[in-house]
C-alpha cells in the first residue's frame, strides 16, 4: 500500500499486529516485540468490521494450529470482545491437549490518531532531545526514585524510547512511551504514578507521545484489557475510535 493511501480497519488491525510481535514468514507467532523479548500468546485472534486475523504461536505443533486456524477462521467478523468467538470452546479443546489451564485475555484497540498540543500548564520531557538526555544521565546517577521502582522500573533502560514524561519539578509523574515499535506502526503504554492519578495525565502524557518524531510515518495504537475501565477512560479523554477487538489465548 502505498503512502498516503487510506487503510482499511483491517488493514491497521494487520500494521499493529506486525508492531505487536514478531511474526515467522508464514504469520507464527515468534515472540511479543517488546525489548524484553516476551514469550508472547499461543493464539492472538483478533477482529473488525471487515474480516479477522488469527495468529498461533511457533511453539504450537503444527497439527494443533491448523486445527485452530480452520476453527477461527470460520467465525464471522468479531468486534464485540464481550462475547466470545463461537469456536472458542473448540479452540481451547485443542490446545489443552498440548498445554495447561490457558487464560483468556479479551481486549479493544483503539486507532490511536495524532492529537492536538498539549496543555501549557504541563512540563514535558521526550527522548532524542537534550533535556530527554539529561534526564536519563540524571536517573544513571543517582538512580530511580522510590515511586518509579515500586512501580516496577529497574533503570532507565526501562523507558521505551520514543517516550514523552510529564513532570513535576524534577519529578517523573506519567510517562507514555512504546510499548510496541514496529516498522509501519506502534502502541503506545502509558503509567501515571500512583500520588498523580485522575488529573488527565495519562491522556496528556498519550497525546504528547504522538507527536514525537520518532514516529512519524507510522500508524499508532492504543488497547486496554475489557477489565481496566481506567486506561478506556484514557481512550474516552483523547477521543479515539475503537475500531477492532483482540483476544489472547495463553
């Protein structure tokens, strides 16, 4: 597809499949394509208005996947992650033959557009600029603050460039950065610590995010698990258009 061509639903459900793992030339699960190098899901299913996309990882035997890919790609399109697949049942039959108990994980995804500037009341700090630098020297040498390791970040390494952070003084209180990075398209994950919450910081720091230029040129996304009506709030607040449903399986 060329530049400046418009793309179906289902072509942006299959740019942020490819930026969110690793796929074999047949379309195998390899791994999530994060920097940790995650195992990843046995079966990431997911749909729109226009058709669906269903991948198996390469850990699943052959005989099992063919199995899944005839099973899932009879189901009508499938947008609602509230209700399940049909072949859903069937699907987990399968693999429990070759795998133990398999949590289901349904999910939205959001076509994360790019957003208006953010307010002036805010201090941002992006990578690949000075300030962004500094930062990061700063974090090397006198370590992360108490709130940024409860919240689980080990080091600076941690902070997945591109990144933009809303600060507070000198203090980081939410940061959207790439989740997922791939050629055509990313997705963003965003964390706003604990003492911060319910400002509009997520939204603040998502919109700041798309802007960087590290990621011109690509599509951007957002998702949220069914369960976490806090990060859906955040895709409410920016105004962005849920246009497709995932389910993970394993």
């Amino acid at each position: 597809m060329s530049a400046g061509t418009a793309k179906s639903d289902l072509d942006l459900l299959a740019i942020d499949i490819a930026s969110t793992f690793r796929l074999s030339r047949s379309g195998r699960i390899l791994r999530e394509n994060d920097p940790e190098r995650s195992t990843g899901p046995l079966v990431f299913f997911a749909g729109c208005a226009q058709g669906n996309l269903v991948h198996v990882h390469d850990r699943v035997p052959e005989e099992a996947a063919v199995q899944v890919f005839e099973l899932l790609g009879r189901e009508p399109p499938w947008l609602d992650p509230g209700s399940e697949p049909a072949a859903l049942a069937r699907v987990l039959k399968v693999l429990e033959g070759y795998f133990p108990a398999m949590p289901v994980r349904p999910s939205v995804i959001y076509h994360l557009t790019r957003q208006p500037a953010a307010p002036d009341d805010l201090r941002f700090v992006c990578s690949g600029t000075a300030a962004g630098n500094i930062l990061l020297e700063s974090l090397d040498e006198a370590g992360l603050r108490e709130h940024l390791a409860d919240a689980g970040f080990a080091g600076p390494a941690d902070f997945w460039a591109p990144w933009c952070a809303v600060l507070e003084g000198r203090t980081i209180i939410s940061i959207a950065f790439s989740a997922r990075l791939g050629e055509h398209g990313a997705e963003v994950g965003v964390y706003t610590f604990s003492q911060w919450r319910s400002m509009g910081l997520a939204a603040a720091a998502t919109a700041k995010w798309t802007s960087h230029p590290d990621l011109a040129g690509r599509e951007l996304f957002y998702s949220a698990s069914t369960e976490n009506a806090s990060s859906q709030r955040v895709a409410a607040r920016l105004g962005l258009r849920r246009f497709a449903a995932g389910l993970r399986i394993g």
